[in-house]
C-alpha cells in the first residue's frame, strides 16, 4: 500500500536528522577540515542534501567554512567540554563512529590489557552479514589486527619478552603462532602503518587495524571487521585510508 506523505515525513526527518549529526561528527573527527567532497564520499551523503545541510550548520554556526574546508564552529562550543577531563573512550567514540559511517562495517577502539587486547568502543556495521564486537571483549594480541598493530609498535625489549613469555593459540588455520611467522608480518605493518589479519581469528572474517599514539605514547587501536565476501583490494584500501586518518586525527588532537 503507498505510503501517505504525513506517514513519510518522520523517516524523512529522522534521515535528515541523521545525516547532519553524521557531517558534524566527520567534521569534529578531522580537524585538517574536509571538504564537501570528502563529507559527500564517505558518507554517502547526496551533493544536493549535503550542500543544504552544510549551508544550514554554517548559517547556524556550527560549522564555518574556511575556504572550500569545513571546521567546527563557534556554535558548537558550548557543547564542549575541556578535552583534559575527556576519557580515552570519550575522545575516540566519535571516531569509532565516523569509521563506522564511512564504512557501514563494524568499527572498534581496542586497548591493550596485559597480552590481549579489549574493546574499548565499538559499532556495530548496519548490514546484516556482520561481525558482532562487545565492548568488554577480550582476545590475544597475536590472534586480531588490532592486537598485531599493537605489538608492531611495541619497543623491541618488550616484544622479546611477550615471544618469551606469552602462549598463543590458534584459531583457525590461518593464525600465525610461531615468532618466525609473527615477526616479518609486524615489520610489514610497521611499514604499511595498517596491520591486516584474514581470518586469523574467526574464518570468514577479515580485519584491518591502525595502532593510534596520544601524547607519544600508543594508547590502542582502531579497528575494522569485514566478512570475507565482501572484501576486496578497493575496499581494503578505502577501509586502510579510513583508518590512517582516524589514528591520525587521534594524534593530532
């Protein structure tokens, strides 16, 4: 039965409300300043709604436009609060969720805890092939992308010590175990700056990770899990380019 235009108007509210929440987010998660090209591709987000929504946050001064860039606007400041009393969780929530929105696959914070690695933040992807992160949840270093970008950038005096001293099961057939195996792949990562992990730790999935530093210090890792039917070297590269710009953005704050 069609639809009457009174019943259509909350969802189409609800979507436009969305996708501003959505753009003011990217904004805030990229302080190097998008540009509406960047807003319109990774949120897939139509020029025509997203030139109106951009005019509109600019008018109300939650965005300014400087030059063909977009920045957080002075409307938005009193919804902040000083970034010192922000916990790591807060700070990179919004980030978590930008990689989310670019990607429409589930997003993560993951942070070390002894020789495994916690989610700290997670989002969950839209579609219904999905991988299901809880925050809370706990895996070996050697066994998820983000666990081997984190030991990547582990100092060597460290690393040495957990192949000394930390067991590492395998999960599938695919799990490296042996330092002899483990230790080329983490000096790949620490030249790519992207750790991959294909089914390493549940088969069908794959994942891809980027250790993320505050303050000179790496402090986790952001993550992405796409099923393996939907992986594929343009997505690889759209979900590594996602990642290095959320560890980056992280860094520069």
């Amino acid at each position: 039965m069609p639809q009457s235009s009174a019943s259509a108007a909350p969802s189409n509210t609800v979507k436009s409300a969305m996708r501003t929440l959505d753009i003011i987010e990217f904004v805030v998660a990229h302080p190097q300043g998008p540009i509406a090209q960047d807003i319109a591709a990774a949120l897939d987000i139509p020029v025509s709604s997203l030139s109106y929504l951009l005019s509109t946050l600019a008018e109300r001064e939650y965005l300014v436009r400087d030059g063909r860039r977009y920045r957080p606007g002075p409307g938005l400041h009193r919804l902040i609060v000083p970034r010192a009393s922000l916990t790591l969780a807060e700070r990179v929530e919004p980030l978590v969720k930008v990689l989310r929105s670019e990607l429409d696959e589930t997003a993560s914070f993951m942070v070390r805890t002894g020789w495994e690695v916690e989610a700290l933040v997670t989002e969950a992807s839209g579609q219904a092939l999905r991988y299901a992160i809880e925050p809370g949840h706990r895996k070996p270093l050697h066994a998820l992308a983000a666990g081997k970008a984190i030991l990547a950038a582990l100092p060597e005096p460290e690393l040495a010590r957990y192949f000394a001293e930390c067991p590492r099961p395998r999960y599938t057939a695919h799990t490296l175990l042996d330092e002899a195996e483990l230790r080329p792949a983490l000096e790949q990562i620490r030249r790519d700056g992207v750790a991959e992990a294909h089914e390493e730790n549940t088969i069908g999935i794959c994942g891809l990770g980027a250790a993320a530093w505050l303050n000179g210090e790496v402090v986790g890792a952001f993550a992405v899990a796409i099923p393996e039917v939907r992986f594929n070297p343009q997505v690889a590269t759209k979900a590594r380019a996602a990642l290095s710009r959320a560890a980056a953005s992280l860094t520069g704050a």
